[in-house]
C-alpha cells in the first residue's frame, strides 16, 4: 500500500506533530526526513510553549540566546530565574508541563525580618540570591501563594518546601509539623517530623520519650504523615500536598507550621518552596 | 445565492455560498467577485468533495449546538487512512480551518506513544534514513527515548 502520508506538504506534518506532544515530536523526528524537518517547525513548538511565554521571557534575569521556538522549549527545561530572581521557571520536557519554585524571599515567613530569629543569606547551593535560616523561633510559619492561571491546566501537582537541617539543628522534631494544600474548598493535610531519618535515634527516643511523644502528637492536625527526601540538586524536600489545577483561575495556598510545641527550634535552612507536575500522573499519559 | 463548485472529475456540485464560504479558498473567490462562473476545483475529487461539503453544511446547521456538533465530528472523522488524507488534503487546499484541524488531530492519535518503527508501520511511511544519519538523529534525541 501507498505511503499515503508522502504526499502531505510538509506543513500539514508540522500541523499533526502539534496535536502531540514534545516525546512524541521527538520519537516522530526519527520516522523520515520529511517528519524531522516537519519537527522542526515553529508551528510545533508553538504548541507545546507555555500560553504565556512571551510575558515569562520578558521577565528573564538572564536573557536567553533562541533562534526558533524548539530551542527555546529546549532552553526553558532547564530552571531559569525570573522576576529579579525571586522566583524560578521550568518546563518538564515530557509534555511541556510548567513548574515554578518560589525563593524564600517570595514566601511569608513569619518573624522572617527579626534578625534575632531568621537570617538571610547567600550560599553557592542555592539558585536564588538569599535563602533564609532559621536561628531561633518558638513560632515556625511558612506560607506560600501561586495562582492556577500561571501553571499547566488540568494538571496534578505536588507542593515540595525546599530545605535542609543544619548540623546544629534543635527544637525542630520535639512536635510535629503541619502541612497544608489548600485550593477553593479542597484542602490537602499532612504533617511531618522535621528531622534527617535515623532509625536508630528514632528508637531511642521511642523509649525514652513515647509517653511525650504521643501527649504533643495529639496537639497536631490529623493527616498523612510525610517524610523528607533528597534532591538531586543536594537539596532536601517534603511534600506540604497535592492539588489539580482546573479550568478556573484559583488561588493555591500553602503552608508549614509548626507552633503548638512552644519549644525554641532552629537550623532550618529554607531555599523555597517548589510547584511541579507529578510525574507518575505523567507517565500514565505516555501510554 | 448559489455556488457551483466542479470536482477533479468534472462533477458539479451545487452548493449554498453560505456553506461554501466555510472554505477560506472559496470565501476570499466570492470577494474577488470571481465566483460568477462554476469553481474549478482540480485538486479533489468527486468523493472527497462531496464529505467536505457536508462537513461544512452541518457546521452551519448545527453552529448553536456544540454537543450535536462534536457527536457529529467524531463519527465524520472515524474513515480509513486513504480517505482521511483526502480529506486532509482537501481540507487544506480549500483553507477549512476545523476540517483540518480535526483531521490533523486524528492523525496525531495514531502516533501518540509510538516508536518510530511503529509509526513507520501504522502509516506506510518509507525510512528514508541512511543508517549514519539515523544513528545522528537518534544521539540527538535520546531522552525522548528514556523511561
């Protein structure tokens, strides 16, 4: 049988590569010449840019160097800093998903501007100038705000606050942590033990301490218990929920607190708090 | 008013100019005042003609009921592959902005998730590729081939 699709202009392949998505305009390249020079079009690209990304470039701190959409697309899948550095931007590669990490300084840390209870600073680690440290506080709050309108529609997304513990961390565990996800009238909560997993120092404390443990547990919000886990970037995170990013702009709300234990705590270091697509949602599509 | 469109086969087809102006080709003749005579149309044929103009005739009559509209799209475009490149083709030289689109969709279904192997196979496409080149492109692009 006739290769039907041979007789196609190369601008009607460019339109069919844009109904799919980038995996798949990659995998197509490779079928024949005229499917990689179709890939290669604006037309595709286009497509699978963000809606906005016109207003996202104009906010680079850094200008980026493009000669077509692709290499644009390309260039975005690695975080770029926007908005004088107070927030970063990323495209997952896959479907051209957005994520966005907001820096501490975008965050409502409270007491974050007593210099007796959080200092900011530059460390090499972090992607943003400042991140903040946690020097004393009985009062632990971080929230943070992201509006739908600005991420990948009808999709799930996870909420990661970015941070580590400092060897000379304390007073961070003694409770745990509450955590919320909250959008319209759906809420996401969760709570967490803010400390590195050491089984054994976990046991020990088991024994000693379970009676109190439990007494200060009970003053916590009932929720999915979540653990911190490493980055790639040697960063640690922790998931504070999920949410679905609807049709309708809606405001994301999300927070980690923890003041019901009244104890002095610190050695929290906070690089932001991170909005990403979930991956395993994700690769249920590619089936 | 009435229009006169001639297929590749020299069959005639009279056809409402509101129905015909669906097709952008056809719309900017009309303007030019060029449409006076029968519209020679030598790049489709008879039979393609004929599923593009109902197409359009329906995308008129049932322009108010958008679930109406989409039942009758998604049974318009399930046709076999010769046919749906007819109409791609038809689509595209008569300028039919969502007859093309839904088209062009339909074919992008076929790919989603596919090898190159398997697309080649789904639809009858040649490798043109000589073996270094495919070597190239594939080093290129190999995150796209990642789990």
């Amino acid at each position: 049988m006739e290769g039907f699709i041979d007789m196609l202009p190369e601008e009607c392949v460019s339109t069919i590569l844009s109904f799919t998505c980038p995996t798949d305009t990659f995998r197509s390249s490779m079928v024949s010449s005229i499917f990689h020079s179709a890939a290669e079009s604006d037309v595709v690209w286009e497509r699978f840019l963000p809606d906005d990304y016109k207003d996202v470039v104009s906010r680079l701190v850094t200008p980026l160097a493009f000669t077509t959409k692709k290499e644009l697309f390309l260039c975005l899948c690695n975080p770029v800093l926007i908005d004088g550095g107070r927030k970063s931007f990323k495209l997952e590669k896959l479907f051209g998903k957005i994520s966005y990490m907001l820096s501490a300084r975008e965050l409502s840390i409270t007491w974050g501007n007593d210099p007796m209870q959080w200092s900011w600073k530059s460390i090499p680690q972090s992607r943003f100038p400042e991140v903040a440290e946690l020097r004393t506080t009985c009062w632990l709050e971080i929230r943070g705000k992201i509006n739908t309108q600005i991420l990948s529609p009808m999709t799930r997304y996870g909420v990661y606050l970015i941070m580590k513990i400092s060897n000379r961390a304390y007073g961070l565990d003694s409770i745990p942590s509450e955590m919320l996800v909250e959008v319209g009238n759906k809420v996401c909560n969760g709570m967490t033990h803010l400390r590195h997993e050491d089984g054994k120092k976990q046991q020990m404390e088991c024994l000693f301490y379970r009676n109190r443990t439990e007494v200060l547990r009970k003053r916590v919000i009932e929720g999915t218990e979540r653990f911190l886990s490493e980055r790639e970037d040697g960063w640690m995170e922790i998931e504070l929920g999920e949410f679905f990013s609807s049709e309708a702009y809606e405001e994301v709300k999300m927070s980690l607190m923890e003041v019901k234990g009244y104890q002095l705590k610190g050695g929290l270091i906070i690089e932001g708090i991170e909005v990403r697509p979930i991956y395993r949602f994700m690769k249920e599509c590619l089936r | 008013m009435a229009l006169e469109l001639k297929s590749s086969d020299n069959k005639i087809f009279e056809v409402e100019e509101l129905v015909a102006v669906q097709s952008e080709t056809i719309k900017s003749l009309v303007e030019d005042g060029c449409a006076d005579n029968v519209i020679p149309l030598p790049n489709v044929d008879s039979k393609t003609l004929e599923l593009v103009l109902d197409w359009c005739k329906n995308h008129v009559d049932m322009k108010l009921d958008e679930e109406k509209l989409k039942e009758y799209e998604d049974k318009f475009i399930e046709v076999d592959q010769a046919v749906l490149y007819d109409l791609l083709l038809a689509a595209n030289y008569l300028n039919i902005k969502d007859l093309l689109n839904r088209a062009c969709q339909k074919v992008a279904d076929m790919l989603k998730g596919k090898t190159p192997e398997q697309i080649r196979e789904t639809l009858n496409i040649v490798n043109d590729f000589s073996p270094e080149e495919e070597e190239e492109i594939r080093k290129e692009n190999l995150w796209a081939f990642e789990e």
